[in-house]
C-alpha cells in the first residue's frame, strides 16, 4: 500500500524497493505476546535496520508500536485509518452471541479474551496466533466455534467476507490504534519526511495521539487488556476507553470528548482519558491484574 501510494504521489519516482524483515512476533507463534515480551516483538528488528540505515522508513501497524520509540526515531505519518472495529468469524457463520454453550473461541488478544468472556462468560478462550490466513484455516482444523481479527486487516487482504459479524464497540472496543498504519522514520530525516507527506492523514494522526497517549498514561501492553476509540468529529475529539479484569468480570470505563485541533490537545485528553481509569479502577485491581498475568 505504502509502495503504491508513494509511487502515485511522486510522477518522478519508477521504483521502491520492500525489505520484508521476519521479527520475533511473527516467528514465535506458540505463546501468547504478553508471554513472551509484548508488543516490541514486532518492531526490534525492523528498527534495528531503520537506526542503522539499512532501510529509510518502517511501516507498521500502529497497535503493535510500544508508546515510547527509540532514541533517534519517530512515527510522524499515518495513513488514513480503516475499518478500527474487531471482526468475529464464527464456524458455519455463526455470531458470537449465537455460539452453543461451551464453544471455544480462538484469540491471542487479551483485550478480546476479557470483552468475549465479558459478553459470554459461558465459552472457553484459547490461545491462537499466526497471520490471517493460519487463524482462519485453524478454526476447522482446532474444531473453534470462531475467531477474531482487525478488520481492518480483512478488509485490507480483500477477505471482508469472511467475517460472519463485525462486532459492536458496545461489546468488542478496538484496541488502542487498531486500524492505523503508521510509517517510523529517523529524526531529523527530513527528506524522507517530505517524500512522506503526501501520504499522511491528519485526521487518523489526532485520534492515534490521543488514543496512544491514554495507552501511556495507563503503562498499558500486550499485558494489560485496554480498549480505546477516538473519533474526530469536525473538531470535536471524542475518546471512550476500557480496562478490563483477565476474565471481563471487571470492567472500568471513563470517555470524554475535547475540541481538539492540534496533536498536544488530542495527547492531552488521552491523558485525562487515561488518569480517570486509573483513579476509578484503583491500585489494587492492578496489582490484582499484575498478579493474574504473572500464573498465564
């Protein structure tokens, strides 16, 4: 997508080269993120590359990026965002609130395990991981009652139909970012930055701030099942956020809406956002929560 963006924005340009580079995320396949180191799984060896020149810009998707970078990069361009809602793909195209009793549901996403069990507390959560195509193939081979993915990825990959539902935020909030393809370039790069720019989209920009920066203020990680969306409406920034026990049972939630027209103010509400779950849910759920992750 970025190729081809690039490619179309810039009449004097005949090529850009793709290095695809394996990371640790996506070789470690047979235990969950928060097992293994969470979210920079995906990004080290990518930035690694980026820092030592060896490529000019990294793209990402923007719910896998830690919320502090590397000395000597930033993440200043975005994509327009797709579809940030999660899809349910469910065995025979049955939906997540029409499961029999008992069904097991595959996800490797903490936040989708506490909203699932929250929403069906009678099903069982296993994990899954792989890309698209491997959860999709397992859900017959592992006799799942159903999957979950982005759906932004679907959409992306041209296999929106398989998703049986795309589910409401009411009872699967995305996770922070989910949807937002991010490009991380070295500071100071100012040239790449420029070749950039046709491509960013400020809108997408704002509500990633606020969402990432409530995702900072709460130290949240593959380890912590937060769920964030923010919408920009003309400019009105609205945020509703969530965090949950392991199980769904506990749930704290806290939303607010600012007018917001620049980075800082949409940072700013992400961080009132943030504190507010932190004060309503208190510091023993969180050593409560701590406690639960460190038996997974």
């Amino acid at each position: 997508m970025v190729r081809d963006m690039l490619l179309a924005a810039h009449a004097d340009l005949s090529e850009v080269e793709i290095i695809v580079i394996k990371t640790t995320g996506d070789m470690v396949l047979d235990r969950p993120l928060s097992e293994i180191g969470g979210k920079g799984l995906f990004t080290k060896e990518i930035e690694d590359q980026l820092l030592g020149g060896d490529i000019d810009l990294a793209v990402h998707s923007s719910k896998d990026m830690p919320t502090t970078l590397p000395d000597g990069l930033v993440m200043p361009v975005f994509l327009k965002r797709e579809d940030p809602r999660d899809a349910f793909i469910g065995a025979d195209g049955v939906g997540l609130m029409d499961l029999p009793q008992g069904s097991v549901v595959g996800t490797a996403s903490l936040r989708r395990q506490a909203q699932v069990l929250r929403a069906r507390p009678d099903v069982k959560v296993v994990t899954l991981r792989g890309n698209v195509g491997t959860r999709l193939g397992k859900i017959a081979k592992d006799k799942l009652g159903g999957t979950l993915l982005a759906m932004a990825g679907l959409n992306r990959l041209g296999l929106s139909d398989k998703a049986t539902e795309i589910l409401n935020c009411d009872i699967m909030l995305p996770a922070p970012a989910q949807g937002a393809v991010g490009i991380e370039v070295r500071v100071g790069d100012e040239a790449v930055l420029r070749f950039l720019e046709p491509l960013h989209h400020t809108t997408t920009a704002m509500c990633v701030a606020c969402e990432r920066s409530l995702l900072a203020q709460l130290d949240g990680s593959c380890r912590t099942p937060i769920a964030a969306l923010a919408l920009l409406d003309g400019d009105s920034l609205s945020l509703q956020a969530k965090v949950f026990s392991l199980d769904g049972k506990k749930c704290f939630a806290a939303e607010g809406r600012e007018t917001a027209v620049t980075i800082a103010q949409a940072e700013a509400l992400g961080r009132k956002i943030g504190q507010e779950l932190l004060d309503k849910a208190g510091a023993e759920f969180f050593v409560e929560l701590k406690a639960d992750l460190a038996q997974l």
